[in-house]
C-alpha cells in the first residue's frame, strides 16, 4: 500500500507538469497550507507575500487551479512536514 502522503505528492506534481494548458482558472495559494487569503508584507515592497492562515512569509507562491490548492491543502492537514524535491 502506497503512502497517503506520497499520493498527494504524485497528484501536485502530475497537476504541476500538466502545465497552464490543462490549470483551467488560477490564483495564487499559499505553498505551505494552500491559502488563498495572502497579502504583501510591508506593501509589496520587498516582494513578500505573508498568509493569514498560516503564517508562511516568502516571496514565492503557487498559481494553482482549484484541484492543485486542495491537495495542498490535504498534504497541510495531514500534518505532513516531509518535503521531497
């Protein structure tokens, strides 16, 4: 039996490698949680955006389609903190 967490890691990056072609409608989510409510930390001067749901600051976010930011948002509640690359 395959790991639960391993699964939604298979599914982000097929959604990943699928490119903009098959994203239908995006927005930016929170890497860490899959939080749409972010906003720019010091008003965007430095580039960094801050996520109200779970504190992640970082000048990187995703532009996911509504199927990629609930798997992030599944791999968040499952309490995973092992991050392959």
């Amino acid at each position: 039996m395959e790991d639960p967490d391993q699964e939604n890691m298979d599914e982000i990056e097929k959604l990943i490698s699928e490119g903009d072609s098959e994203a239908g409608e995006t927005m930016q989510v929170c890497p860490v949680c899959g939080s749409t409510d972010l906003y720019y930390e010091a008003g965007g001067v430095e580039g960094l955006y801050h996520c109200k749901y779970c504190g992640y600051i970082g000048s990187f976010v995703v532009d996911a389609n509504e199927e990629m930011a609930k798997l992030i948002r599944k791999e968040y509640e499952s309490g995973a903190t092992d991050i392959q690359s």
